[in-house]
C-alpha cells in the first residue's frame, strides 16, 4: 500500500488520517491530510464523494484541516476532504527556499517546464492525477466519480484552472480569495517567470483561469468568496472582477454562479471558516 498513515485522529465523528506517500511527480516523499466523515464508517456498499482542498501559499496539508473548519459541515454531508501539500519538500533545489512565495510551500498547482524546477515541481500532475488515482485504489470508499475541488488563494488559483482544464473531472469548483489572473499580478509573474520563463507566454496563459474561460464550453458555475478587507485583494494579486467580466462578457455564467464579496474579511482562515458551510453546502449541490 502507497500510504503510510502517521496519525488518525477523531473528528467530528469521523477520522482525520495523516499520510504520507511516495511521489513519482514530485520524486520525494509527500503528506497529505484525508479527512473521513462518519458515512464512511458505516458504508458497506456504498462509496462516499470527495472534496479536494488547495491550500495557498506557505501552506503545508495541516493548516486548513486545522483551522479552516470544513470538517464539521463535511461530517454531516457525508462529504470526505483531500488536503495536499502546496510544493514538494524535499527538492533541495538552489533558492526555493529563499522566498516565501516561490518555491518551497508556492508550488503554484503548475508543472514546471523550466530547469532546475522541472524535475519536482510537478504539483498539477501530482494532484489531479497521481495522489487521486492512489487514493482510490487504496481507499475503496472514496468515490471517483463524485469528486469536488476547492482552495484558498493560491491553492484557489489551482482549483478554477484543474476544473477548467479538466472539464468533467470536477462535479463543482468553488475558490476563497483566489489568484484569478496571474498572469497580471506579481505573485502569478514571480511564479510564472520561475517555473516557465519570461518568454513561454502561452504556457502562462494555458495556467491563468481568466484566460482560461476563453476556452471553456458550456455554463460555468462556480463559487467565489473575496473579503474587501482583504490587503491582498486590495494590492491587486488575486483580481477577481478580471474574472468576472471575462465570465459576463463571453456569456458563460450559469445559474449557480456566484461572485460574493465578504464585507471587511480579510485573507486568513477567520475568513475560510466563517463560510465553511457555504461552501460545502454548494459542493454538496452537485456531489449527490
């Protein structure tokens, strides 16, 4: 079996799993926080949905299992939570660890084509392929069919382009504070510069979620929370209304497409759980 599970911890009536798993990807070692809501204990034939959370940046898979309080709405749902790391941790690559938003902990949900991160820094095909694959052989009650993606500002960033880019895999997308248009904010061109160079602007592009709707086929629904007290969204790096009137003017928006702007939040976990629920609430819409 892939997973060794280093702690399991009770919670909410179900059990919080720490993990931790080898990573052809990422070529290391890998944790991640799996969260299994009490159905799963009692489901003899039936499987339970799946809600994959992205954490932002400097984020390791502890930090919203242990403040951002989905559990408790997930638990009642009957809903369980994958939360991966943000970046490889064992790549030793010269300066990741000189920034705290690039390289170790800013994985950005990209794969790297640029030398020396190309090798590691694979956390796309790490996370909407091989950690899900793995988890689905390994746990049986996990359901591949209905599964949901999530994040946190980077971490959001990488839930609207793998539901973008994947259509189908996703039953629902739904984002906190997101990096909506990286290729237009210092956070998206710091990363981007590093991990695909200054002149591979097409892969820029093919990684940016508002251009990415340019692409996308049918009616998007999605769920975006942004605080207005929030200093990053006021300094310009997460740039939500870019992806807004992208939506508006090609005529994308579905009926369940929401774009809340949350009154004074900021951008911490005060901010994620206080409209946990909402967002499980949404997933749940399309996961059962």
């Amino acid at each position: 079996m892939p997973f060794k599970t280093e702690q399991k911890i009770r919670n909410f009536g179900g059990y919080l799993l720490k993990l931790s798993h080898d990573s052809d990807a990422v070529k290391g070692r890998m944790n991640i926080n799996l969260y299994l809501p009490p159905q799963a204990e009692n489901a003899q034939h039936e499987t339970i949905p799946v809600l994959f959370w992205l954490s932002g940046l400097t984020c390791t898979p502890d930090n919203c299992a242990d403040k951002g309080f989905l559990q408790p709405w997930a638990a009642k749902k009957g809903i369980a939570i994958v939360y991966p790391d943000t970046s490889p941790r064992q790549a030793k690559i010269e300066g990741d660890d000189d920034s705290w938003d690039f390289g170790t902990g800013a994985g950005f949900y990209v794969d790297a084509t640029k030398d020396p991160w190309k090798k590691e820094y694979c956390m796309q095909t790490y996370v909407s392929k091989e950690l899900p694959q793995q988890l689905f052989e390994e746990f049986k009650v996990l359901n591949s069919k209905r599964v949901s993606i999530s994040g946190h500002s980077m971490g959001g960033h990488g839930a609207l382009i793998l539901f973008l880019k994947n259509p189908g895999k996703y039953k629902s997308v739904s984002a906190f504070a997101p990096i909506c248009n990286p290729i237009n904010c210092p956070w998206g061109q710091k990363a981007f510069v590093g991990y695909f160079g200054s002149v591979d602007q097409d892969t820029w592009k093919e990684n940016d979620a508002t251009e990415l709707l340019g692409r996308y086929k049918g009616k998007l629904d999605v769920l975006i929370d942004v605080g207005t007290g929030d200093k990053f969204y006021k300094q310009g790096q997460l740039l939500p209304e870019n992806f807004d009137e992208t939506a508006a003017h090609l005529g994308i928006r579905g009926p369940h497409y929401k774009m809340r702007f949350q009154e004074e939040y900021d951008h911490s976990y005060y901010f994620v759980s206080s409209f946990a629920e909402d967002h499980i609430e949404y997933h749940s819409q399309f996961l059962f």
